[in-house]
C-alpha cells in the first residue's frame, strides 16, 4: 500500500485521478490539457499512478486510454476506514464515465497470491461465489454458449443477473454477457459485458475485470460494487474470511 498512498500524496496526481472521475478512459493529450504541467510531465505522474494500480490503461486504435482502479482505495477502506465509517463505503468506490460509441467501459485490478486454479474455481464455483459476491450464487455449467443465473442462497426466487458464457477458458479467460435484474432501473439497462482475464505472475494472480458495453448513462448499482466483490474475493483467497462491510453482508450466507 506505500506506493497507494505515495501516489496520492501528490495534489497533480490526485487531480489526474479526480479528471478520471469525472470521465473515465481518456487520453493523454486529453489530461495534458487539464494542467499546467507539460506532456512529460504528464507522463510521469501517470506512471506512478499506474505504478500503483490507481490508473490502468488500454489502447483503442493508436489511443491510450487511462481508466481510474477503485480496487486499491477500497483496499485502503477495508483495512481501515470502515472500522470507523461504514457509510463512506459508497463514496469511495463511485467510479465516472468513459464514452466509446456512446457505451461506457469500466476496468478492474487486483493481484492474489492464489493459482490460475484456485482462482477460476472461486469465480465459478455457486458456493465459493456466494461468500464474497453479496451471498449470491453463481449457477452454470461453465461451457462456451451455456446459460448462468445468479440468486441469493438467502432468497432463492429472486434473480439477480443472468446471462450466457461468451468465452469459457479455463483457468485464463471467461467472457460473460450480463443482464442486471435486481431492480426495474438495472433491467432497463439491458445486457452488457463482463471479462475475467487471469495472469499468474510468480505464486500469485493478476485479475482484470472489465465490465463494458453499459450504457453511457448506466446506473452506477451496475458496475460500482465490483471493488468490494474483487476485494471480497481476495480476502476470501487469501485469508479464508469473509468481509463484513454492510453490502457485503446484503444478501448473508454462513454455508
């Protein structure tokens, strides 16, 4: 965490960081534009952004776009702020906007010191699932073109996404469709994307999830409890406990 709070303790930093905010996924001629500072300028702050995981990056054509990564500052939360605040909660994991074709993007990062193995059968398996996702199972039969829908163990008649597996490579790669169905204002959204994408790096894990094709004015219910569903799934990997922060304990399951 001392490269977390190294970054942010640079006020150009953490305005990069409040621009990406405000709209998610821009460029660096976009950013260089909201400061004084020159294009290496720029650059070097951006490099220890993304040295610290706060900034992930993706090319679209010849473009570079910078994403903000909520994952850490929710690491920050769980370890100590919400012993004191619980309902900063919320605040600290919001995330903005990135327009592309007028559909947002949002992406997310977190290293596990857990195996590719270990990992894809946390995110597969209904009853790990359930113990870091909300107590919501996951049901599948994890083949490319198969169907999954997700329901609380607590309350089993009540559908809270659905879809179908894109992309199914085991331990490496899983493409789902997404089709929110908690509340009529999360239907309404209609289907979007989420991607698993697992790297091993030495004895541990590198996971990005991408969550695109929402809509450009997507409900943030959509995309915003990811941090806490990653940070959920790392503690629960490496620790074997659970979090006990109030939405993760919205749907509470002890099987």
């Amino acid at each position: 965490m001392d490269a977390v709070f190294k970054a942010l303790a640079d006020p150009t930093r953490r305005d990069l960081l409040d621009a990406l905010f405000e709209r998610d996924g821009q460029t660096l001629t976009e950013l260089e534009a909201r400061t004084s500072l020159t294009r290496f300028g720029v650059m070097k702050h951006l490099k220890v952004l993304e040295q610290a995981g706060l900034v992930l990056t993706r090319r679209r054509g010849r473009e570079k776009l910078h994403f903000l990564n909520a994952v850490p500052i929710r690491s920050i939360h769980d370890r100590w702020i919400d012993k004191y605040t619980e309902r900063w909660a919320a605040m600290l994991t919001g995330l903005k906007r990135e327009l592309e074709e007028g559909t947002m993007q949002k992406v997310f990062e977190i290293y596990i010191k857990t195996t590719p193995e270990r990992l894809w059968q946390a995110i597969t398996d209904p009853d790990l699932r359930a113990k870091y996702s909300f107590g919501v199972a996951t049901e599948s039969d994890w083949t490319a073109g198969s169907s999954y829908r997700s329901r609380p163990r607590q309350a089993p008649d009540m559908l809270i996404t659905e879809g179908e597996n894109l992309e199914v490579d085991p331990p490496r790669r899983l493409v789902q469709s997404f089709r929110a169905m908690w509340s009529d204002d999360v239907e309404a959204a209609g289907t979007s994307r989420v991607t698993w994408d697992i790297e091993p790096v030495g004895d541990s894990c590198r996971l990005v999830l991408t969550h695109d094709q929402l809509p450009e004015d997507a409900n943030e219910e959509l995309y915003g409890g990811w941090p806490m569903v990653l940070s959920g799934l790392k503690t629960l990997l490496e620790t074997g406990e659970f979090l006990t922060t109030p939405a993760s304990l919205q749907y509470a399951w002890n099987g």
